[in-house]
C-alpha cells in the first residue's frame, strides 16, 4: 500500500475538520456583558471587573482621609482653651487700647495659626497613602476583598448605572438578579467564505484523486489553475480591504464616538444645571441654549478654611467675613471661565449638520412628588454615515445616549 493513500483521507480529514470548525466558530464566540433581570443592560463583564482594584483602594484612602480629620479634630480641640485665651486677651487689649499688648497678641494668635497649618500638613502626610507601609497597605487591601468580594463590587456598580441619583422609587438591585449574557459581536461572512473554500478543496481533491476530474486534460489543467489563482486573488484582495476598511472605520467610530460622548456629557451638565434652577430639564434646544446664555447662578465663595475651627473662629472675632457671594453666568459655572463651547451649537451632532433627538418627561411618584426623566440621543451611523464603510456587524439602528424616558437616570449607556 502507497504511503500517499494512507495519509491523503487523513489530511483530507483534517482540512475538511478545519473548514467546518471555521464556519461554526463565529456563531460560538461571544462576549460576556451583566444584565438585571435578562433584560437590563449594566455594562460588559471586562469593563467593569478593571475597576475593582481602584474601588477597593479608593476605600483605603477614603478610610484614612477619616482618621486624618479625627485627628484633626483632636488637635483642633488641644488648641481650642489656648485659641480661647489669645482671644480674650486680643479683646482686652482693643478695649485698653493697649497697642503694644495688642501686636503681641496678634503675633501669638499668628504663630498658633501656622503651628495648625503645619500641623495639618503632617497629619496629612502621615495618613497620605502613598506614605503608608507596604505590607500594611496589602494586608488592608486583603483585609476589605476579604469583606467586599468582585461580585458585591459589581452590585455596587450596577446600582450607580441603574440609579446614579438614589432615588428611593428605584428598587436596588440584588446578587439573584445579576445575571451575565453572552453578545455575539463577530462578523460571520468572512468565516463562512473561508470555510466553504477549504471544504471545497477537499471536494476538488478527493474527485481528482477518483479520476472524476481528468487533468491530462488541457481544459481543465488550465482551467483548474485559472480558478485557483482567481479564488486566491480574491481571497486576497476581500481580505486586504476588509481588514483595511474595518481598521480604519474602527479608529475613526473610537475617535467620533468620545467626542459625541463629550458633547452629551457638556449637554447633561447643562441640563442638570438647568433642573437645579427651574425645577424641570429644558424641554427644546432653545430654552436650554437661551438658559446658557442669559441666565446666572449664585457662588458661595468661602474665604477662610470652613472645616478649620481656629480659623473660622477668628475671623469671626475680627468680625472678618468668612464667604462671600457672587453671580457668574450660567455656562461659566457649567464648563469653566475659559471654555471654549458654541452654546449655540450644543444641540448638534459632531460631524453632522443634525440635532440630538431631546425628550423630557415628568410624573408623580407614589409619594406625590415630581419624577422628572431626560433621554437625547442619536443612532450612532448618523455620526459616521458619510463614510459608507460599515463592517458587516455594524448595527445602524443602535443609539448612543444619556437618560431614559422609563427611569429617572442621567447616566450614558457608554
């Protein structure tokens, strides 16, 4: 028996194994994403897991920064009869109009002041994380994951997507009904071209190899090199384009996508700015835009350290004012003194001559309060539309956006 006969139904076998494995794995390749209920989209299962380090150690510092003002606190309080006395005494001296007792008084009262300040700036740099022991800093980080697993971070997180604004008329969410789905994302085309070529090959081989194809045949000799050649070519040529098309639409929907996300961001501030002052979200681009630029907002500006007891205390005593109250025009207090966004153009889509899509939407609750929901969104082909290269998976009609028409939230489905 020739070697050849042995082997060629075993790499028959094995290429044909291959076509077939190809065209099944797109339909068996999927991403993982958290749902509430099998319905309620939270967020995908990698996106979210990235972040369980950086809570648990945010939780360190929160802890820490806690210690740090207790014993603020207890050196405020060490000082407070020493604060007391230096104060009496400063009041004396005015009412004896004592000047040389009064100058000495105001320098003791100076030097108490900056001892505090120093002695802020220590027990800052003392619970300051950075300056905490390494193996205490991994023995508490064990200590909390020990307490707070991945899978209660994650409820944690889902609360603040369902209802970053804690509204009581939303229910929180629980463990049982976390659940993750799997989202199928692959393009199956290209697989199942691939497959059905190899799977073709071993057709083609196996007919030759039963004499069902004559080769001594100029016809199909010829024939056979001319479809072979134009299948590689064509294989080719889709391949190249495909990978260069969804290449470039990928960076070019990346960078489009977060400066769509950046503008609904500027128009949730400007919106929630809007239902802190009139009690409602602006229900047309104009009402929003003429609040932007013609309505004002009130700054409390505090000119001494309001958590600073000693210095809060003797600007009183020096009947000194410790805040102050200004008005700046709204899209300042909303983007900043410098920023450099048309109010004028808020409502449009970068990249577009068209508006967001602005909904708003107010009922009661069962508490007989007001309820106040927003939704401005757009089908994320409208910012990338013209450049006619979509790959095969794009989902045309998918939005982009903020809020939701059925909860109150004013968070980004991003």
């Amino acid at each position: 028996m020739e070697t050849g006969s042995v082997f060629k139904p075993i790499i028959y076998s094995l290429i044909g194994i291959l076509g077939l494995t190809i065209i099944v794995t797109p339909y068996f390749s999927y991403d993982e994403a958290y749902f509430v209920n099998d319905d309620y989209y939270i967020t995908m299962v990698d996106s979210i897991e990235v972040g369980y380090e950086p809570y648990v150690e945010d939780l360190v510092i929160a802890e820490r920064s806690y210690l740090a003002s207790l014993k603020k606190k207890e050196f405020y309080v060490s000082l407070k009869s020493i604060s007391d006395s230096l104060q009496v005494e400063l009041n004396t001296s005015i009412a004896r109009k004592d000047t040389v007792r009064q100058n000495r008084t105001n320098n003791a009262i100076r030097a108490l002041e900056n001892r505090t300040f120093i002695e802020n700036e220590k027990i800052a740099n003392k619970f300051a994380l950075k300056n905490m022991p390494k193996k205490e800093l991994e023995a508490k980080l064990n200590s909390i994951k020990d307490t707070l697993s991945m899978e209660d971070y994650i409820v944690i997180v889902a609360n603040q997507i369902r209802n970053p604004n804690q509204l009581s008329t939303i229910p929180s969410i629980n463990k049982k009904e976390l659940s993750i789905k799997k989202v199928n994302l692959q393009d199956k085309s290209g697989y199942l071209l691939f497959g059905v070529i190899l799977l073709g090959l071993v057709l083609f081989m196996v007919l030759m190899d039963k004499k069902i194809i004559p080769l001594h045949l100029p016809i199909y000799k010829y024939g056979i090199r001319v479809v072979l050649a134009t299948i590689t070519g064509f294989i080719g040529i889709r391949v190249y384009f495909t990978l260069a098309n969804d290449i470039k639409f990928e960076k070019t929907y990346k960078a489009r996508e977060k400066i769509v996300q950046k503008k609904l961001m500027q128009i949730k501030n400007l919106q929630v700015e809007y239902l802190s002052a009139k009690e409602n979200y602006a229900s047309s681009w104009d009402s929003l835009v003429h609040f932007a630029k013609n309505d004002s907002a009130q700054i409390i500006r505090y000119l001494v350290d309001k958590n600073d007891t000693a210095a809060v205390n003797t600007a009183l005593r020096n009947n000194q004012p410790i805040k102050d109250t200004a008005y700046i025009p709204i899209d300042e207090k909303v983007f900043g003194e410098k920023h450099k966004i048309n109010i004028d153009s808020i409502s449009y889509i970068p990249f577009t001559k068209k508006q967001f899509l602005l909904k708003t939407n107010k009922t009661k609750n069962v508490n007989n309060r007001d309820v106040f929901y927003i939704e401005v969104k757009t089908k994320k082909k409208t910012f990338v539309d013209m450049l006619k290269i979509y790959p095969e998976n794009f989902d045309e009609e998918n939005f982009i956006k903020f809020g939701s028409l059925t909860e109150p939230t004013t968070e980004g489905n991003w």
